[in-house]
C-alpha cells in the first residue's frame, strides 16, 4: 500500500492534480518558485523519483519530459485511508472512532458515498433510518461519536483486501503500487 508522499512530493504532485494535464518540470519548478527557492535540477529529480515510484508517467516531448498523473487525489487519499484501515486489530472499532469525529456534514457525505458506492436505498437517511426498518446506524445513536472502550466493541469482520477501491480502477496496487516516500536517503 502507498505510504503518504513527501512533503515536496506532495507540493509537485498537488499541481499535477490540480492542473489535471501533463507538465513539464519548468512549469512545476516556476509555479513552486513563487513560494520558495528551488533548483531545476531538485524538481526534476522529485519528478524522476514520482515516477520511478509509479506515482507519474512521462513522455518525451522535444528534449523534455512531460509527466502525467497516474491516479487521483482522491484515488490516493482512499488507500492511504484503507492502508491505515486495514492495520487496526478491531477494523469496526476504529470506523466507529473514525465516524465519531465526523461532523454531521462529514457523515452526509459518507452515506452519499455509500449511495454512490451500492446503489439507490442502501444507505437510509439518517432521520429516515428509523422509518425505514433498517437498524439504526453508529451516527444515528447516542454512542456516536464516542470511541468504544476496550473490549466492547462489536467483533471486527476482516478489512478489505489490499488493492484497488471499488470503482476506483486507478488507485495501484499490488506491484504497481507507488513505494514509500522514503527512499532511505534521508532528504
């Protein structure tokens, strides 16, 4: 599974996304100089590692490169959160933790997400949870937003199994996933 990027990485890489088209290092490097002072030669080799790590692809162009995002923000948001996800020891526990520091606007969106995810009258509202027959949901109940104490949480299932998010066919995975951000050299 993907480990977070760098903190330049992510700079080099939050501009690939946002630009959403492939980019040369000088466009990188001019639109970084604007809040710090960076080398050429620095940005081309943040590029050259991205892509080594499968996080950007490039083409030549002339005698440049241009690279291109291999999956999305959000594809790589989703298996950072199933990565740390999936190391939990009691997976229900920790979404339940994990909801109960959502506002109510934050769980909207994860019911909207399940809707999205599963299909039309999956996920009940939550002021029609009740209405519906359907057992109530964490959010839905006076326990929300409390962490379970220790040894009362209901019995975990396992975590899903590492790879792609479903409907996310662009998040790598398995030998294509992007390694580290730690090289181990220490910059």
């Amino acid at each position: 599974m993907p480990k977070p990027l760098g903190e330049l990485e992510d700079a080099v890489m939050s501009r690939i996304w946002q630009w959403n088209r492939p980019v040369t290092v000088r466009e990188v490097l001019e639109d970084l100089q604007r809040e710090r002072s960076i080398a050429y030669t620095t940005v081309m080799t943040v590029l050259d590692n991205l892509q080594r790590k499968g996080w950007v692809r490039r083409h030549a162009e002339g005698r440049a490169y241009r690279y291109e995002a291999v999956s999305s923000r959000a594809a790589y948001v989703a298996a950072l959160m199933n990565d740390a996800w999936s190391r939990s020891d009691n997976p229900t526990a920790a979404l339940v933790a994990f909801f109960g520091m959502m506002n109510e606007e934050q769980r909207g969106m994860v019911r909207d997400a399940l809707r999205i995810a599963h299909g039309p009258g999956a996920v009940p509202d939550a002021e029609n949870a009740s209405d519906s027959g359907n057992a109530p949901h964490a959010a839905n109940t006076p326990e929300a937003g409390k962490a379970p104490e220790a040894g009362k949480a209901p019995e975990a299932g396992k975590a899903p199994a590492a790879g792609n998010t479903a409907g996310d066919e662009n998040v790598p995975s398995g030998e294509n996933a992007p390694e580290s951000a730690d090289d181990g050299s220490g910059r």
